[in-house]
C-alpha cells in the first residue's frame, strides 16, 4: 500500500512559484538584466519583465543606459554567404563617430 504524501516535503506545483525560483531551478542561472536591473513578475501582463526596459507589451527607455557588458558606442555586424560557408565580420567603436 503506498503511502501518503508528506505534506512538508510536497513543492507547490510551478504555477504557484516564484519564476525567477523558477527559471534558476531549471536552467541553474538567474536571468540577468543587460541594463543591470533585475526581472520581476508583472501580474497585470502576466510576465516577466525589466526592471529597466519593461516587457514587449510595455517597453520602458532608460534615461541612461549604461551596459557593462557591453560598452560601446556603435556596433557594425556583416554576414556574407560564400561557396564554401559563411563569413562574418563585427566592428565594435567605443565612441560615435
């Protein structure tokens, strides 16, 4: 006969949870904002969202926005498609030109 369930050991089902809890539990990271703020449940839009830039639904523009991951001014990216496989080339400036 099998036993009941321990109520103290049960987890509440994922619904029920937290889902930045969430997303560390399955991915063993917590999301990171690129604009150093943090994500947090909209219950109204029932997503997650910015603290910075908001959600697809309500974007938010940051009156600074300095990225430390990503520092720079300008940011060129070109792909080209070649007989034998593909080409790609970044240039990245510090400051505006």
């Amino acid at each position: 006969m099998e036993q009941p369930a321990d109520p103290q050991r049960m987890e509440a089902p994922l619904c029920d949870r937290d889902p930045v809890e969430v997303h560390a539990r399955f991915w063993n990271t917590e999301p990171v904002c690129p604009g150093g703020g943090k994500y947090v449940w909209n219950e109204q839009w029932r997503t997650m969202e910015s603290t910075v830039f908001g959600h697809p639904g309500e974007p938010k523009l940051p009156e600074k926005f300095e990225a430390a991951l990503f520092p720079f001014a300008k940011a060129n990216f070109g792909l080209t498609f070649e007989l034998d496989g593909l080409r790609s080339r970044l240039e990245l400036l510090r400051e505006a030109q």
